[in-house]
C-alpha cells in the first residue's frame, strides 16, 4: 500500500521530466536571464523598437513577454511546491514566491487592461478682441480679475472687472457679469456664451467664452479614423490596426516625401520582413505593425486603405491632388537640382501657378485641348531669343533671332526692333496676374519717326504694353497696333509641360525642353519618372510625380529632419497619415488619395480634411486622432492654477481645479487635482499632465488613466518585503537557536544548521542542476 | 536678442583692432591687486536671485565662472573679484581665453576656420577669446546647432557660458522686489537706475538696456542704489581699494533692507551657504578616502594593527567631514539633498560608508574599509570633476518635493550605495580568488582586456575623421549597423561557445571581440576612448597584478591568507550581521569550503552582508518609487527605461541568489554577478538618466 505524502507527490511529480524541468532552479534563472536580456533591448534601446514600430507599452505587453512571464510564474510555482521544504524556517522564501506571483499577477491584470490618455480642459474666460477678431487678451471668468490698458486715444484708461459670476449644471461659469470703464465711464453688463460680442473702444469688444465641457478622453495609444457625412454632428470612430508609429512607411502612391532640409525621405521597410541580403526572414510574428493597413470601413460607400505613415513632419505645402469637379489640369513637379528638391504643383489655369523658376531651369505647365496641337510645340526656336513679327500693313509674318543690343529691321517692312532686356523673373501688372511670373522683354520699336518700347510678357502676350518717347506708359492702348510682337527667350533653357486629354477623363502628359540655342525636343513622359535636364547654368533633374486634369489644392506634408525631432513628444502627435480611398456603391468610381495630419483631441486644434466626391452632393469629413473613451462623467475646468519659482520665470507646480456630473446624476461635484495628488472620478484616475504655460493658465490637460490590478501588487510587494526581511534576517536567529537546541542535546553536530542551505532543496539533484 | 549684443560687441572691439590671444586667461595686476586689497566679508552674503534660487553673491559668481572658465573665478581673482572685473572691466579681456568650450565635437567645429595655431590653442586648452565666439562663423554654427536634439546638452553648455561672458550684467538680480513676495521677481542695480530716471521728468525715454522701473521702489531707495553702484563701477576702474569697500559695504547693508520681511534669506544661511562653496563642496574629501582606501588595502595585506587603526582614523575623518558637507547642504537648501545626481551620489556614498564602518565595527573583516574607502574616493572625484555642474545648489521642482519620493529616492540610492560596497568586495574577492587559484589565468584575462582598450583607441582614426559634432563624422558610414551586427554574431558565437564548453581562451577572446564591437558601435568618439583607456590602463592593473601571484606560485602561505577571524567562527558572536543567509547556504558550505581559504570565505561573507541589505532596499525603494508614481502620475508602472533597469538590476541580484544553489563555486559566481549587477546599477544612474530619454530625465 502506497502511502500519500507530500514528499510522495512531489517525487511523483518531479519523475515527470518536463514539470521537473519547469520546476528547477536553473530553469527559473535562465528565464530570469531571458526576461533581463529582452527588458534590457526593449528599454536601452529605443533604436531598436523603433525598428519594430513598437512603444514601450507594446513591447511590454508582446505575447512573448506575457509568454516569459507566464512561464516564469508556472517554474516559480512549481519550484515553491515541489522544491522547497514547507517548514517554519523557510517561511521567508514561500512568501516572497507568493508575494511575488501576487505582484506578477496583479501587474498582468493591470497590463492586459490598462487604458491611459488625456483631456483637454480649457477654463471659461472673457475674450477681449480687435474687429478683425485678434485677440488682444483673456480674463478667466472669475470674480476680481481684471483686464485693462491705457489708451489715451481711446479716452483714457479701457478695463473691464469679472465681478459676478453663475455657474451651471457643469460649468462653473454660465452668465459673467463684467464692469467696463472707458475713460470716465463705468458701466456693467452681463454676458453669456450666446452674446454677440460687447464693444468697448476703438473696435475693441469683449466676449465671454464658456469652459469646453468634455464627456469623453483620448486613448495615448490607439490611432482611430474618424468619419463623418456633411454636417452630421456624430463621428464613426474606426480603429486603425497595426499602424507603425515612429518611421517613415509608405509606398510609390504616397511618395515622394521631403525632408525640410529639401532632401528625400527614403521609406523603411514597408512589409515585415528582414533583409538579410540573400536571406529574408518574415517577422510578421513578432512586428505588429503592416504596411498598406487596411481601414474597416463597413456600411460606408468608400474602401479605405492607409498606405502612407510619416511620424514626424514640421509642417505642410499645398500639392494638387485629384478632387474637382471641373476641369482644372495641374501637376506636381519635383525638380531637383544641387541635392536640393522642392517640390511644388502647377496649375494649367492658373495664371501664377502655371510657371516657375524654383530650379536652374523655368519650367512651364499648359493645358491643350486637342493632341494635335502638340505639333506646334516642336518647333525650335529662331535663336535663343525669338521675336514672332506679325504686321498687317504691310502683311507680314516673321520669327526672327534677335541679340541684345542689336536692331532687325524686319524684311518686307520699315519696322526696326531692338532687343533692349531680358527680365528672366519679369512680373505682369495687370488685374488677374498679379502674381504672375514671366520672361519679359524689352523691345524698341522704330518706324520713320516714331520710336516707342513695347514691354512683352512671354507667356502673356496679350499684356504687352507700350511706353512713348517721353517715357509714358500708354496703357492697354498700343501705340502702334499695326506690329504684333511675340517674344520667347531660352537663355536658361526651359521646360514646357504639355497635357493632352486623355482616354476616360485621364490625361497624358509631353515635356518639351528647350536648349539654350532654341532648338526643342519633345517626348512623353511617365509619372515618378526622373529626367535629366541639360542646358541650363546647373545640372537639373525633373520629377512628374502626379498629373489632375480636375485637381483640388491639397495638403502635402514635410518631414522633420530625425536630429531636429523632440524626442519626448507624444506618441505620433507630430504624424499624418496617407488615405488611398476608393469609392463604391453610389460612389463608385470615386478614388482619390489625401496626407491627413493628426489631430490630438477631435474638438480642440484639429486638422480634418474633407472631400466632395463627384457626381455626390455630399460631403464627407475625416479626422485622424486618438481613440476616445468615455469619461463616464461631464468634466468642465474652473480654473488651472500654478505656483512659480522665486523670480517668476518658471512654474514649479500646478494645480486644476475642475467641475463634473457623472452620466445620469444631477449632482455636480468639485475636484481638483495637483502635483503629487490625483483625483478618481468613477473608474478613472485624473492626474494633472500638460498645462498653459504661456502666464494665461487658460487651459489644463488632464491624464487619465484606470488601475485595475493595483490591490493584488500592493499585497504582493508587502509579502515580497515581509519575507525577505524573514528570509534575510528572522531565519539566522531561528536557526541559531535550533543550533543551540541542538548542540544541548547529546549526539548532535552543533555546526550542523550552519553547514545547511538556507532554503533547503526538496531534490539533491538540484545542487547540480537538473 | 543675443546675436545683436554680439555683433555690437564685434563692431566695438573691431575699432581696437585685433590683438593676438594670450595662451592663458591673464587678468590685470592692478585689478589683482585690488582684489587682495578689499574684503569681501559683508559683499560675499548679498543675495541675487538667479535660476529659481536665492543665492549668495558669492555662490552666483562661482556658478557664473564656473559656467564660463571651468572653475568658480578668473585665474589671479578671487570669485568676487572675477564678478565685478567681469561686469565693469570686461572689454579689457575681450581677446582672452576665457569662455570654454567643453564638448569636444563643438570644439572642433567652432575652430574650423581659425587659423592653425589659434585653433591648436583652443583644442588643446578648451577656451576660446570672446572676440573668437563672437565670429559669425561660430554664431552660425550654434544657431544652426540649437535645434538639433543631439546636441542640446552641448549647445546648453555653450550658452551657459555665454550667459556670464556677454551677459552677465543683465542677470545680476540683486535688488529685491520692495513689495513682492518670497516668489516675486528680483532686479538689476541698472533697474534702479531706471526707476531714478523714471521719476525724473526730464527723462522721457529709458534707455532699454537700463530694463523697466522697480515697481514700489521709493527714490530714495534708488538713488541709493544707483549711487553706490555706480561709484562701485568707477572705483573698481580707478582700482581705488578704499572707495570699492565703501560702496561694497553700503549696498550689502542697503539691499536687505528694501526686501519685506523674511524674503531675504538669513545670515546664518547666507552664511552657511557660503562657508559650503568657500569649502569646495566638501568634495577634496576624496583625497583622505584616497589614502584609507590604500592604508585599508594595506591592512588586509599585511594584517598589522596600526594600519588598520590608521584607516578607521582616515575614514572616520572622512566621513565626518562628508557628513558636515552634505549638513550643511541640507540646512541651506532646506531639504533633504538627494534630489539631484551630485546630491544623489554624495549622499549614497555617505550612507554607504556609514553602513560599511558599522559592520566593520561588529565583523572586524578588514575588506569593508577598503570598500567604503573607494566607494567615498570615487562619489567625491565625481562629484568635484564629472558630474555636471559640479554639485551647484540648485533649486527642485514641485514634483520632486514630497516625501514618498524622498524615502524611495533615499532607499534607492542607499541600496545602490552598497551595490557599489559589494562591487568592490567582489573585486577584492577575485583578486584574492586568482591569485591563489587561477593567476596565469586572471593575467591573461587581464592582457586580453588591455588589448580590447588598445583595439578601440586604434579604432578611433579608422572611424572618425575628427571629434568633431557634425550631422554624420564617421569615415565608414555604416560604421553603426557594421559593429552592430558584428556584435549580434559575436554575442552568438559566445553563446554557442559557452553551451559547447569550449576553451576559455576562446571563449575570452570571442567576449573581449563583442565588447569592442559593442563599444564602437555606440559611434561616440569620447565614448570610445574613454572605454579605450579604461580597458587598456585596467587590463594592464590587473594583468599585472596577477603576474605577481605567478610570480609566488609555490611559496609559503603569507599572512593575508592565513586563517582569518572576523567573524568569529560559525557558532560565536552575535548580531543578526553575523549569518548571512543569502541563498544557497552560507559561505564556505560544503561544497567550497575544502576548495578556498578562510581569507575568500570570509570576504564572500562580508560580501553577502551587503547584497542582502540592497537587494531588500533595492526591492522596497523600487516599489515605494511606484507608490510615489502612481499618486503622481496615475500610475505605478509604466516601463519608464529607469523603472525597468531598475527592475532589471534587481533580477540581476534574484539571478545571483538563485545561481548559488546551482554552482559549485558561489563564491566567484557572486563576484561576477555582484559586478555585472552594480554595472546594471551604474548604467541605470548614469547612462538613463542623462542619455535616454524617459521620465527621470531631469534627474
């Protein structure tokens, strides 16, 4: 009969090969190694999480890392029942393994549901503004503070005095009443949100803007796309899965990308997977994050798909992109030139977006209706100046090379021209053209006795304006309009970009470039194709990177230079994000291709994009942000308040002292909360996070956060410590005294509890390992 | 707004016309004189209010000087004495080295385009003339460098200086607000001038460098600071010693009296404050723990009395003194000075050493006083010529004002005080260890370090063109990913080689290749030499050092070795001290005891001693510093770089106390561990506070 012991279970289990593996000392220490190695690369090593597109909270809460320290609690269990003698003198070492399973499992509750993010709190003020609406200044809506200025020719002194104010349901101010003084004069008004706003000198007014309420918080981890149709009021929040977070990722569509310092942004990998030259490992199984990431957008009548990530840019250029209705043909050109790009769209109709001068070389954009007019443009020039002479007494039509400095007369008549200047960069001063940006030239003009100067735009020949001997412009009125004049120059080469219609509403796109001798050669071009320009003072390379025969002006994002980035600003706050959206159903044949930028909260500083489909009259809106929680109460900021260093020039410490009606009561509370004081608000934690620095203390913004698990660490660590200090210090002295116990009674081996392990091992073989 | 000052300054000292540079900063004999002449005993405790403190004159003239030459006064002057022959004579140093340059890579690139011999002077000294930085090359490159992340510490640096060399005047905030508050704003002495002028209706327009009027300040007030100021400026030019003391004396008795009540700190502060700096911080400490720490390697050898009562005397002086130092910082800022690294370090160090006196006290084991020797001589030599800023009282932020982070940071640093302690025993205990047992071995160890050092100097003029901080320095531009990946397949092929159990020369030489990959792969040029020169003067150390014990292989057993009695045998004495029980059993157990002497048991016990005290703070200072986080920011946890090394630094030490039940040598398996543990710890102090960026930045 076999008898049941403990020492018979624990031999019993310890035959089973892998429970004494997960059991053994070595086991645990190695994995002990394992989880420092990966805490170790994860934490020292930004670089190397960056690779992977993973936050410190994603590295943390990897299935391989829940994998370690799951297995880690398995061997520490195992190893506390089946290695360790449960005797009083091992007290020590049993409860810090179950302080610490207590502690670990606490710490994977509070990981596997742990929320955190912010809310942007802005205090009710009263606003003192110009016509134009400038705003000169802000009072907070509190009772005794004061805004005023001297302004003598506004009648002396301008104040206005918070004296009285009515707080609401939620918000501590609903209804401020103000005393205004204007010179000798005092009066006192009362003002509320729906006010227009109350003048006071000058143009000055004051409006009285009440606190921005806030039901809702703003996840600092998951990225979210939010949709909504015309002027709908509600949002439809998707989730964006698996987008990288800190490099650049985007494919050919979303391209090309520039540095600020004009260089091109290269992309990383866009799909998970190791280049290792002749071998690629797919690492999708570790790498969260893909490339293009698709967006669900269900009952929509659009598909769409992110296939661009930038994580840091400084700012934006408006580029064309596809979206009008009408015809309206534009490109977007890349020219190159000294290592430098700058990139730029150009549009066909528009008189001052139809040419540039930003490389060595002009270059050009026009539209022509038919392709056959494309005939024309092969033709080279006369020289590398041209003037077109058409006369109609007599009737003549010449193109003839001219040289500065040198007249022509032009055969068959008694006209002589000279070619005076050339203005590379000359500008039209004519209504619609203001902007406009031509070669010009300046040409005399002889006929018998009358000499006059006739000024003549390249690409505006119709502005071509006359001047008299004395010097005076005649106006629109030429003074001969018997000579017609038409100038093209090469000196700087040039390019010209010709559009043709194309099938099915595309369009096709020919390069003509110009040398600087005249002659011209022209050919089709392709998009993202790279040309090399010749003939100008310096080398120049030109990218078609996108052509719109019904183009909109969109925004085009700028990256920041990695060395010039902050390094401790919020998670892809300072990113944006391409859309590759394809219409379907009622929108069907709609597609399009927009950079949206990140918009931290979705009522506060937000950057949306919205886009008119063709052949829909509705609208649709888009904002790219942070997933929203709910609060589970209104939250509205009475005041943000701070305490500065001695001297005033920086605060120390602040404190925001907040109003709030949790969902479904009509009780309105106070909180406030502070450096080194939180505040809980139903299952939430609020803590002070980002505050007004500008000396305004306008507005707060709060973090928020839950803690679910804490209760099971907190016991946990008091075990861990309780039985460290038993293990480390209670142990010697009961084992001192067992010794004396010992060596009083006879036979026994008075060194003997010295020569003993402190924590006895259950198995001999474990002092070899196993 | 500075960029003007400068380019004002060019254009004045353009007409002077451009004298050569002296080789060092020469301050004029007759201001020397001057300085000698007048006592500064009633000036030096005037206050101004500088970056959030209020501060004595004399502690803002050494922070000023310090921020600009490198040491808190002018070559020849005194601190006061470099203040006012800064603010009223600077024009006469204007082609003086004075302003340095302390990043290396910035040094290199603002001399770029000087000619050789200035530039040899400004590399090989660090300081440039003040007409040198104002060139437009060099402003270009700051205000081309500002931006740049990389280089904020640098550039910081560089305007900090800047900030005494041009500016001075405009930050001497020596006149109270008359109705402000402990908090309010503090002025110029050129501010009362203007609020003199100001009352006065012939005065229309204020000159704006004068700054706005003292609000509350009466006439009387600024004309009584205007006066003594400016006969101040004009008897420091004339050097006339007796006017100087005059209107020195008047203002320091005139300014406090203009403060409200209890705004202006008190005398005895004021004074305390400057006793603290005029005493150097305490910090030459380190020359008396120098000297216990050799006395105390001296005792373990020879085992003679009087050495070893010479070191207790040295280190009680020692640490008498560090703790009459660190009082006195804690009465003048008035709170417990461990908020920041100066404070940190010092403070650990004391707490450490304390800890290693008293156990000594009880164990009598000699190895204790060497550690808290080295421990003292290492937290003071750092404390006075590495960490930055060199201990300047500085103010905390409200945050950090509480108490839960006060017992966490206290416990955290006191823990990693004796980390360090057990480092040291744990060097102590190799060096014993292979003497005795393994010295060809430990040489070769050594040797092979030393080449790992001579590998990485070698290294730099392969890699780098110059030091110099521009965006891409390396001659190899895939010097990075290169070393890098070298370092992946090295660290394989060590693994591999460890589980395969091949021979230790292998095994050493593919480890020493690893850690020279890994340090060139960090691509930083000071990094590299400094771990160059460490590795090189280390290997040689301790090579050395082991050559001696092959040396006496086979000779009589010397005294150090023989048996030791400190801890009084297994079963005497008293004192929960006397019986570590970190895991695996007691030192000596019955697995090493027959294999090493009593010398190395009794070390590994003392070793003991001190790695259960940390790993019990360790534990407790990490989960209060939670406490503390989640009450300050919502939450205990949140993979901060700092909280995980601090937890790995305590896995570190879970591993050391598991490993001893698996080894069979715990003694020399502790050793290493304790050492790559308190490498953890360095790393996680030093390397996360000031190089990753995480929530204990500001640390």
């Amino acid at each position: 009969m076999i008898r049941f012991t403990m020492n018979n279970v624990r031999k019993s289990l310890l035959s089973n090969p892998v429970i004494r593996l997960l059991s053994s000392v070595t086991f645990g220490v190695s994995l002990l190694a394992v989880i420092l190695v990966y805490a170790s690369i994860g934490s020292a090593l930004p670089q190397a999480r960056g690779v992977i597109e993973m936050t410190e909270m994603e590295y943390f809460h990897h299935w391989v890392f829940a994998v370690l320290i799951v297995l880690f609690c398995v061997a520490l269990t195992l190893a506390t029942l089946l290695r360790v003698r449960w005797r009083v003198d091992n007290a020590g070492v049993l409860i810090v393994h179950t302080g610490l399973l207590m502690l670990t499992g606490g710490a994977l509750a509070y990981f596997a549901g742990k929320i955190e993010g912010d809310v942007f709190l802005a205090s009710p003020h009263l606003k003192i503004s110009m016509p134009d609406d400038q705003v000169v200044d802000k009072v907070l809506a509190l009772p005794g503070e004061r805004w005023s200025t001297s302004a003598p020719a506004l009648g002396g002194t301008v104040s206005v005095a918070v004296t009285d104010v009515a707080a609401g349901p939620v918000q501590p101010a609903e209804r401020v009443a103000a005393r205004i003084q204007v010179g000798d004069t005092t009066r006192t008004v009362t003002l509320t949100p729906d006010d227009p706003p109350e003048p006071l000198a000058g143009g000055l007014a004051v409006a009285f803007e009440p606190a921005t309420t806030q039901t809702h918080f703003y996840d600092d981890h998951q990225p979210t796309l939010y949709i909504k149709r015309g002027d709908e009021r509600d949002w439809r929040a998707i989730d964006i899965e698996r987008l990288p977070a800190f490099r650049e990722r985007f494919l050919p569509d979303a391209g090309p990308i520039l540095n600020a310092d004009g260089t091109r942004v290269r992309s990383h990998r866009t799909t998970p997977v190791l280049d290792l030259g002749p071998v690629a490992l797919p690492t999708g199984w570790f790498e969260g994050w893909r490339m293009p990431v698709p967006v669900e957008t269900g009952e929509l009548p659009f598909d769409i798909t992110i296939n661009g990530y930038l994580p840091y840019i400084r700012g934006s250029i408006r580029l064309a992109a596809d979206g009008a209705v009408r015809l309206n043909p534009a490109v977007n050109i890349l020219p190159e030139s000294a290592g430098r790009v700058a990139p730029q769209a150009l549009f066909a109709f528009d008189p001052d977006r139809a040419y540039t001068l930003a490389g060595p070389i002009p270059v050009e954009f026009r539209w022509l209706e038919d392709p056959a007019f494309l005939e024309a443009w092969r033709a080279p020039l006369a020289g590398t100046h041209e003037l077109a002479v058409t006369t109609t007494e007599p009737a003549t039509e010449r193109r003839l090379a001219v040289a500065i400095g040198r007249p022509v007369t032009i055969p068959g008549t008694d006209y002589v021209v000279e070619l005076l200047e050339v203005i590379p960069e000359g500008e039209v001063d004519a209504a619609g053209f203001r902007e406009a940006i031509t070669p010009l030239a300046r040409v005399r003009v002889t006929r018998g006795d009358q000499t006059f100067t006739r000024v003549l735009p390249q690409r505006f020949p119709n502005l071509a304006r006359d001047t008299n001997a004395a010097g005076e412009s005649t106006g629109q009125e030429l003074l001969d309009p018997n000579i017609e004049l038409r100038f093209r120059t090469a000196a700087l080469g040039s390019v010209v970009l010709l559009a043709t219609p194309g099938p099915d509403g595309s369009a096709d796109l020919h390069l003509a470039q110009y040398r600087t001798d005249g002659s011209v050669t022209v050919r089709a071009v392709t998009l993202n194709e790279r040309i090399a320009i010749r003939g100008g003072s310096r080398p120049m390379y030109l990218t078609i990177t996108g052509l719109f025969p019904r183009a909109v002006e969109g925004m085009h994002p700028i990256v920041e230079p990695v060395n010039r980035r902050r390094p401790n600003v919020a998670l892809r706050s300072m990113s944006a994000i391409h859309l590759d959206i394809v219409g379907r159903g009622p929108l069907s044949g709609w597609k399009t291709q927009r950079w949206l930028l990140f918009s931290p909260y979705l009522n506060v500083d937000t950057r949306p994009l919205t886009l008119q489909p063709p052949n829909s009259d509705t609208s649709w809106t888009f904002q790219y942000g942070r997933q929203r929680h709910d609060l589970g109460a209104t939250l509205a900021l009475r005041q943000l308040d701070t305490t500065m260093f001695p001297g005033e020039m920086q605060p120390t410490a602040w404190r925001s002292e907040f109003r709030y009606r949790p969902h479904g009561s009509d009780e309105t509370r106070e909180g406030e909360v502070y450096t080194n004081e939180t505040y809980r608000v139903g299952a939430w934690t609020l803590f002070q996070s980002g505050a007004d620095n500008e000396r305004r203390w306008e507005w707060s913004i709060l973090g928020v956060g839950n803690r679910r698990g804490i209760n099971p660490m907190i016991i946990g660590s008091i075990l861990v410590t309780i039985g460290l200090l038993y293990a480390f210090y209670l142990k010697p002295i009961i084992r001192r005294r067992q010794g004396a116990a010992r060596q009083r009674a006879p036979h026994t081996n008075a060194n003997a509890p010295a020569a003993t392990p402190a924590v006895e091992l259950a198995s001999p073989k474990e002092q070899i390992g196993v | 707004m500075s960029k003007r000052l400068l380019s004002l300054l060019l254009l004045i000292t353009s007409a002077a016309g451009m004298a050569a540079p002296a080789a060092g900063f020469t301050p004029d004999p007759a201001a020397v004189q001057l300085d000698q002449e007048v006592d500064y005993t009633l000036a030096r405790l005037m206050v101004a209010l500088d970056r959030n403190r209020h501060k004595t004159l004399d502690s803002f003239a050494r922070e000023a000087f310090y921020a600009l030459y490198g040491e808190d006064h002018l070559p020849g002057l005194s601190p006061l004495g470099s203040l006012f022959e800064w603010l009223f004579n600077r024009e006469a140093y204007l082609d003086q080295p004075v302003l340095k340059i302390r990043p290396l890579g910035l040094r290199y690139e603002f001399t770029a385009h000087m000619p050789a011999e200035a530039r040899q002077r400004v590399l090989d000294t660090k300081l440039m003339t003040l007409r040198e930085y104002a060139d437009p090359v060099v402003q270009d490159l700051i205000q081309q460098y500002e931006p740049r992340f990389d280089l904020v510490s640098a550039i910081r640096k560089v305007r900090e200086a800047e900030r005494t060399g041009f500016h001075l005047n405009r930050v001497l905030n020596i006149v109270p607000a008359p109705q402000g508050n402990e908090r309010s704003a503090w002025h110029t002495p050129a501010a009362a001038v203007a609020t003199l002028m100001a009352t006065d209706p012939t005065h229309a327009n204020l000159p704006a460098e004068l700054g706005e009027p003292i609000p509350g300040l009466q006439p009387q007030q600024a004309q009584f600071i205007a006066r003594h100021w400016a006969g101040l400026r004009s008897a420091w030019l004339s050097r006339d010693a007796e006017a100087v003391q005059t209107h020195l004396d008047k203002l320091a008795a005139g300014l406090p009296e203009i403060a409200p009540a209890g705004v202006y700190p008190s005398v005895a502060q004021r004074a305390a404050e400057a006793k603290y700096y005029a005493m150097g911080k305490f910090t030459w400490g380190w020359v008396i723990y120098f000297a216990a720490t050799l006395f105390a390697v001296g005792g373990l050898i020879t085992r003679w009395r009087w050495v070893q009562v010479v070191t207790m005397v040295l280190l009680l002086a020692a640490v008498g003194l560090h703790a009459y130092g660190l009082g006195l910082r804690w009465y003048i800022l008035g709170r417990i000075p461990v908020a920041n690294m100066f404070e940190a370090v010092v403070a650990s160090a004391w707490m450490g050493i304390v800890a290693a006196l008293i156990f000594e006290l009880f164990l009598k084991t000699r190895v204790f006083p060497i550690a808290a020797g080295a421990a003292g001589f290492c937290a003071l030599i750092a404390g006075q010529f590495v960490i930055p800023g060199g201990g300047t009282l500085t103010a905390i932020v409200a945050i950090l004002d509480d108490i839960m982070l006060r017992i966490h940071t206290t416990l955290i640093i006191f823990s990693y005080a004796l980390i360090f302690l057990a480092a040291v025993i744990a060097i102590v205990y190799l060096a014993v260890y292979y003497l005795r047992n393994a010295p060809s071995r430990a040489a070769e160890m050594g040797f092979t370090g030393a080449a790992g050092g001579l590998v990485l100097l070698a290294m730099l003029p392969v890699v780098f063109t110059s030091p110099a901080a521009s965006a891409s320095y390396t001659k190899v531009a895939l010097a990075g990913p290169l070393f890098g990946g070298a370092g992946v397949l090295l660290a394989i092929g060590t693994i591999v080689a460890l589980l395969r159990r091949t021979s230790g020369a292998i095994i050493g030489l593919l480890t020493i290749l690893l850690l020279v990959s890994s340090i060139l792969a960090v691509g930083n040029y000071e990094f590299i030499r400094l771990c160059g020169f460490v590795g090189l003067i280390g290997g040689l150390v301790w090579g050395g050092l082991m050559l001696l014990g092959v040396r006496r292989q086979g000779a009589a057993t010397p005294p150090w070795e023989q048996e030791q009695d400190g801890f009084g045998g297994p079963g005497g004495g008293g004192g929960l001290l006397q019986r570590p029980v970190l895991a695996g059993g007691l030192p000596g157990d019955r697995l090493d005891r027959a294999d090493n002497s009593p010398l190395i048991q009794q070390i590994d016990w003392a070793h003991l001693i001190l790695l259960n005290m940390a790993f019990v703070l360790l534990f407790v200072g990490t989960i209060l510093g939670a406490v503390w986080a989640d009450y300050s920011w919502g939450r205990p946890w949140g993979w901060d770089p700092k909280e995980t090394f601090a937890l790995n630094t305590w896995i570190i030490y879970a591993i050391l106390i598991h490993v001893r039940f698996i080894v069979r040598n715990k003694g020399l398996w502790t050793a290493w561990l304790s050492i790559i543990g308190c490498l953890m710890m360095l790393f996680n102090w030093i390397f996360v506070n000031f190089f990753i960026v995480g929530l204990h930045s500001y640390a």
